[in-house]
C-alpha cells in the first residue's frame, strides 16, 4: 500500500517537473516574438529595451530559465506583456469560469454515460445496444466546434431560446449566468458523455460476468441491488479512467470557449498565444496543468480507497 | 458545487437600459499607457474618457479643448487657446499646464498610436493658452496630432513612474463626456457612464457599455438586441436589415485597404520589374468584386483611394494584362522552359512566389492570377503575430495584410514605406529610393498647402512607378444599430487617423453634429 502511494507521489513529481519544463519551452518555440507581435511592435525602442531587460528576452535561455524557475519558486507569475496586469490576477479572473464550465460538463458527463452505460450493459447486447453504440461512437468523434455550431443554429437562431454568445453582461443574475453558460456546458457534456458510457458499459458489463454475483442474485437481490454490488466493483477504475477524461474535456473546453466567446483560461490562452504573452501562455498552462494532475491525483486517492483489494 | 462555483462569478445589482457596443475581443485598460493597440478599438475607446486640442466631425477639424489656434508662418509654432470652464472628471480645472504636462509625459512614456517625436517643446503662455513648437514644420500636426493626443491631468499622473502599471480605476479621471464606471478585462466589458459636468453638455445617451461578441456573431447579436451597434465585413447586411422598423446599417467610407506587400531587399521582388509584372498579373478588378462581394473599391498604384480628397488619377496604371506580364518576366529571364506550364528561371529552377497570409480564402484569387502567368504561387498561411514578426524582420517575398487607416491626413503614405508607421498590420516594406524620400519629407513639412498638395501627388506617382505595395481593393466596414438607441454616422476621414469607427463622442451629446 506504502509502495503504491510512493510510486503515485513519484509520478506526481516527475510530471511537475515535466509540465514546468514545457511551460517554460512551448512559448519560447512559437514562431515570433512578444516584441514583435502587433500589440508591442508599435513602443518605441526605449520601451522595446525596458521589457527586454524585465523578461530577459534575448538573454540564453538557461538564464530565462533559471529567472523563471526562482519567479514560480515565489509565486510571481509576473506581468502580462499586453495588458500589464500580474499574471495571477489575469488568470484569477478567468478560473472561475472554466472551472464551472468544466466541472458541471464533467460530472454531469459522467454521471450520464454511468447511467447509460449501466443501462446498456444490463440489457446485453440486441438491436437497440448495436444502435446506441453506434450514434455514441458518432457523437464522441464530433469534434466539440461542430457541436457548438448545431447548438447555436438550433437554439440561438432557429429557436431563438438562449444567447449565442458565453459571455453575459454585467452586473450577473444566477439564471444569465446559467443561460450564457447552458449550451457551452451542453457541448462539452454531449462530447464527453459517448466515451464514459462506454466504460462504465465495458467495466459494469465485465463484473456482471463475474461469478460473485451469481451469488447475489441467488439470494434474491432485486435488479437494482445487483447493479449496485456491481457498481461498487467497477467504480475504482470508472474514476481512475475519469480522471484521465479530465484532461481531454479541459482541451475540449478551450475550443468551446473560443467558439462561444466564453470568458475562461481557454479563451484567455487562445489570446495570449496570438499576441506572443509569454507570462499569460505559462500562468494558464502551468495553472491548466497543475488543476489537471491535483484532480487525477485525487480521484486515485478515492479509487484506492474504495478499492479494497489496494485499501 | 455548480451553485457554489455559479455564486463566485455572480455578484448582485441592477441597473437601467444603456447602448451597448459589441466589438470581438477586450481592449486593455483605458489609459493611453495600456489600452491595446491591437486594432483600433483601444485607441477609440479612449476618446470617451479623454478629450484633445482639436476633434472632427463630418466635415473635418473642428476646435475642441483648444477653441481657437493660430500657426507661425514657418509651421513649426501652434498657438493653442484653450476654452474656460473645462473641468476634469473629479471637478478640478483644467488647465495649459495639464497640456503641457501631456506632452512632457508622453515623452518618457510614450502614447502608442502617435509619434510625438516632432515636438520640441511646449510652454504655458497664460492660464488659457499653450505654444508647441515643433522641431521641423509637420503639415499632419492638427489632424495627426493636435485632433488625436489625448490630455491627461497632472495632478493624477505627476510622480507615477510606470504608468501601464497603473490600472485603477481612480486613475481614469479625463475630461471627456464619460467616466469610467467599471472594468472587467475577463469579459472585455466596459460601463462608461455620462459626465453631466462635460464643457460641450450633459451627454444624451447616459451609459454605454462595450461587450465582447465574437466576430462571427455580430449579426446575430444585433439581431437579437443583445448589443445596439456592431460591425461587419459583409455587405449582405444591408440587404437583410432593409425594411426592418429599427435596425439599420451605416456603410463607411472605404478606409479599410487590402494589398500586397513587397519585401524590397528580396532578390526577386526587389526587382522593379518584377514587382510590375505581378501588378499585371493580378486581376485587382476581379479580386476587388470576389473577395469584398461588390462593396469594394479597386485598388489604386498610387494607394491613396479614389473619391479620397488627396487622390490623383495622374498615377502609372498596370492593366490587367497578362501577356504583358509574361513579357516581362521574360525580359527578367522567366520563360516556360520545359513545357510544364510553371516558368524557369535562366538556371532552370522554377518561379515560385511565396504570399505570406493570415487571411487564406482572401489571397486564393491573387494566387490564382499568378498562376495563370507561370508563378508557382503558394500562400503561406500564419497567424498575425508570425505574420508581423516575418515583416518586421523582413522575412517573406510578399505579404497579403488588411489593415484601416487608407483615410484622412495622407501622411500614411510616408509612415507606411519608412518603416514608422504605428499600426503593426502597415508595416513590412522600406522604399529607399532618393525620389520617394524627398517627397515624403516634403509633403510632411511642406506649409504652403498647394506646395503640400503637389507633393503628395506626385509621392502618388512615384509610389506607383515604384509599386513597394500592390492594392487590391479598399471596403467599407457596415455598422448595425438600432435606430431608436443611437443615430451614428461617419467622421470625415475616419476617426482619429483615418478609422472607420462610428462611436464618435459627438454621436452621444445631443444637438452637436
């Protein structure tokens, strides 16, 4: 048990290493430079000189490096090069969000496709199963801007019943908030619901076969008891494979963001990579990165304690 | 937890029905030291908050802070007099030391979208009145400068040392007709509300707020009423909104230009001849009626844009002629050597023509034209940025870039070929030539304006016997409003430097047009 928390905290730190490593090289290999790009490349040189100094561009990036690595050492993510502000705020602002995109379309994703999944490997296979499988496999190999653009047609346009665009106006009532954010989150759900009916189908599927439960129905459990001991054996690895979901439906959500003009990291990181912002492309990918690994780490924390045979 | 996650972006308040404005993405903070300057929309933005000595209208300059100025026969000293009773947002007076304190500010912390490099100095005669001196005659000085600088208060900006630091809103104390009333960069959403202490009256339209609508959903957004005014490429619009009992469209003047851009040191487009060759290839009729749909203007060699007041037809014309164009690649050495259509150079090796685009679907048809005279023409398509970055460092061929300001003071045609122009999108191409020079620095310094006039006629045709640039077409942008919120209409020459916006401050204050 030791051994596997050790070698689940020794990928942890071996991932963080690798995300801070990419989060320091991925800008820097964009074509282009901040100074160059049509947000700065109108300062004059004087102020050209200024930003080179602060941001040692120019300078090897081994001493980029290191300045980097002491900044994020300090939780000083520092400034974005467009609009001046520290990166922490900038990125602050925009977490809320994505994390209620995200985290609505995740659970309501999941707990969808668990009931589907449930369902479909509790009637076995028949013509019906063949022709849900088939439309899910359809469904989850859309990509998430297509999906978008048949919701907004049909309920911004022909239906008129919801705004096209994610970001509502000021000052927020809960249900403009809700309605600005209904069909992003329905997207991103449709998206991702497909790929969790399929595994809980498979894993729900698997522990019926498994002879325990001949048992159980032979002392008489109902239906739904009988899926509900299956359940328990199939959760563990439903959030395992969850978690890894996670991170597909964090970079499904950046294209649905830009898609709905929707105010979050992925609309934010969009931006910034046009404009060359360096500090903005780290705080989001480091921020992206580290949300994603905590989620999956935890999710682990809860499958290996639900799963007796690691507990 | 979607409630809990839905309370920490919803704070609770309430408030009345204002004009809102959709524009495609949020503008940075509304000072002239961190507003954007990508696109025009930051720079405009400003002009609610802040006012300048000089301002236009329909017809042109009109005085504005200054209400009377006067010039010295040389053109390097403005007098400006200053009207009374102009106060700032949090009521303090202001006065010709703010102007200058302006200017001296701007020195060390530069205002973006203007070159102040001219100015010399500027002294405080009295209370009222302001000299700038400038260090050579600028005959673009009034429209260029004096209607676009803004003037900051020096009781708010004296000390501060980064001032794109500085993002609050207590520091956004202008004297123009709108305080700001809130910011939230996340959204791109501004709330300017009425100044009712504003020297030209209490504005009518009492709050404007500014929304981020992706480009795509300008339409729509209008058509739903979610926004009152928003724009469009797509001259379609006009069709769809005929008829309507309140929305309409208002078509601009076409300040918006498309072109191609040559890089002049590259051993194949730094050849004239070459560059001539293309402007005969290319069917900028055609171009002009494909990619705008009808509503664009064909490009002229001489780049100022027909029906403009400083436009000359008495330019070097390239027909579009496809066989001349042959010709003269031909002269240049360019021949179908083995039959396979594409030309080869005396070496053997084949033309090939690299367009550098950010725009693909646009550029299709000029690719297309080079085809049909034996280019091998392939677009590279790139993101703005890279698209910048290849010009500044003045890696490419030749570039396709759109970009606004093809209006007002002509002077563009000088800041655009030397590499001293502040929209990044106008950059790419320094034309060196001794000819070019001269009139470029005579038209800007000329005093005489018939001197001035004759100058930049004749830049017009030394830029089109030079051809560093290829225009393909100007267009209008069509603004969508509803009438019953707000009556815009077109500054001439376009705002500020020749932008095809229609939030002109005097669209807001009533009986000012």
């Amino acid at each position: 048990m030791r051994a596997g928390w050790g070698a689940a905290a020794a990928r942890w730190l071996l991932l963080g290493v690798g995300v801070v490593l990419a989060n320091f090289a991925l800008p820097r290999l964009l074509p282009g430079s901040p100074l160059t790009a049509p947000e700065l490349a109108p300062l004059p040189a004087v102020a050209h000189q200024r930003i080179r100094a602060e941001y040692l561009l120019g300078r090897p990036w081994t001493e980029q490096f290191v300045h980097y690595l002491g900044s994020v050492a300090r939780g000083d993510l520092g400034r974005s090069l467009v609009s001046f502000r520290p990166v922490t705020q900038v990125v602050g602002e925009r977490l809320p969000w994505t994390l209620l995109l995200v985290s609505t379309s995740w659970t309501a994703a999941a707990v969808l496709g668990a009931v589907l999944g449930t369902l479909s490997a509790a009637k076995g296979q028949g013509r019906w199963t063949s022709a849900w499988l088939s439309a899910a496999v359809l469904i989850g190999s859309l990509p998430e801007f297509l999906l978008a653009g048949l919701l907004i047609l049909t309920f911004s346009v022909w239906l008129a019943l919801l705004p096209a665009s994610g970001a509502p106006v000021p000052p927020h009532s809960w249900d403009q908030v809700a309605r600005h954010v209904f069909l992003p989150v329905v997207t991103l759900t449709v998206s991702a619901t497909p790929a969790f009916a399929l595994v809980s189908r498979d894993l729900v599927g698997a522990v019926l076969r498994e002879p325990f439960l001949l048992t159980v129905r032979a002392k008489g459990a109902s239906s739904w008891g009988v899926l509900r001991h299956a359940w328990r054996c199939a959760l563990p690895s439903f959030l395992t494979l969850a978690g890894l979901r996670l991170a597909g439906l964090v970079t499904g959500a950046a294209a649905v963001e830009r898609v709905f003009g929707y105010p979050g990291l992925g609309s934010l990181l969009f931006d910034a990579v046009l404009q060359r912002d360096y500090p903005v492309i780290q705080g989001v990918f480091l921020l992206g990165s580290v949300l994603v690994l905590t989620a999956s780490t935890l999710l682990e924390v809860v499958a290996r304690w639900l799963d007796p045979r690691v507990r | 937890m979607f409630l809990l996650l839905l309370a920490l972006v919803v704070p609770a308040g309430g408030q009345e029905a204002p004009v809102r404005i959709a524009w495609w993405t949020d503008v940075g903070f509304p000072t002239p030291f961190a507003f954007s300057t990508v696109g025009p929309g930051g720079v405009v933005r400003l002009t609610l908050l802040y006012d300048s000595l000089l301002w236009k209208d329909d017809r042109g300059l009109i005085p504005w802070l200054a209400e009377s100025w006067r010039t010295s026969p040389g053109g390097t000293r403005y007098v400006f007099r200053l009207r009374r009773r102009v106060v700032w947002h949090d009521g303090r007076p202001l006065t010709a030391r703010d102007v200058r304190f302006s200017f001296a500010y701007f020195r060390r912390h530069p205002f973006r979208w203007v070159d102040l490099s001219v100015v010399q100095a500027v002294e405080v005669q009295d209370r009222d009145t302001v000299v700038v001196q400038l260090a050579r005659p600028f005959a673009p000085f009034l429209e260029n400068v004096a209607a676009v600088v803004p003037v900051i208060p020096e009781h708010v900006w004296r000390g501060v040392d980064t001032p794109e630091h500085l993002q609050d809103l207590v520091v956004t104390v202008g004297s123009g007709p709108y305080r700001l009333a809130e910011y939230r960069p996340e959204l791109g959403f501004y709330r300017f509300v009425a100044f009712d202490g504003y020297f030209r009256g209490r504005p009518g339209v009492r709050e404007i707020q500014y929304v981020v609508v992706p480009t795509a959903r300008q339409v729509l957004a209008v058509q739903s009423g979610e926004v009152d005014l928003a724009m469009t490429t797509a001259p379609e619009v006009q069709d769809l909104f005929r008829g309507h009992p309140s929305l309409r469209v208002l078509a601009t003047e076409p300040l918006s230009v498309a072109r191609l851009v040559f890089n002049l040191e590259h051993p194949l487009t730094g050849r004239k001849l070459f560059r001539q060759a293309v402007a005969h290839a290319v069917d900028v009729q055609g171009v002009a009626a494909l990619v705008t749909r009808g509503s664009g203007v064909p490009g002229n060699p001489g780049v100022v844009r027909p029906g403009d007041p400083w436009y000359t037809p008495q330019v070097r014309r390239y027909a579009f002629d496809p066989v001349r164009a042959r010709w003269l690649l031909r002269f240049l050495g360019y021949e179908d050597r083995d039959g396979d259509g594409f030309l080869e150079g005396p070496d053997g090796t084949r033309l090939v023509v690299e367009v550098v685009t950010s725009a693909a679907r646009e550029t299709e048809p000029v690719l297309r034209s080079l085809a049909q005279v034996g280019m091998d023409a392939r677009a590279r398509v790139v993101d703005p940025a890279t698209r910048a970055q290849l010009a500044a460092e003045g890696r490419f061929a030749v570039l396709y870039t759109t970009h606004v300001g093809a209006g007002g003071d002509p002077d563009y045609l000088r800041t655009w070929f030397s590499g001293e122009d502040a929209n990044a999108f106008a950059a790419g191409t320094v034309l060196r030539t001794p000819e070019f020079q001269r009139w470029a620095r005579l038209q800007a310094e000329a005093v005489d304006p018939a001197h001035r006039r004759r100058a930049v006629y004749q830049l017009q045709r030394v830029l089109s016997e030079e051809l560093p640039t290829l225009v393909l077409f100007y267009r209008p942008f069509y603004w969508m409003y509803d009438s019953r919120k707000l009556r815009p209409w077109n500054t001439r020459g376009g705002l500020l430097n020749g932008i095809p916006l229609v939030e002109n401050k005097l669209v807001f204050l009533p009986g000012s047009r």
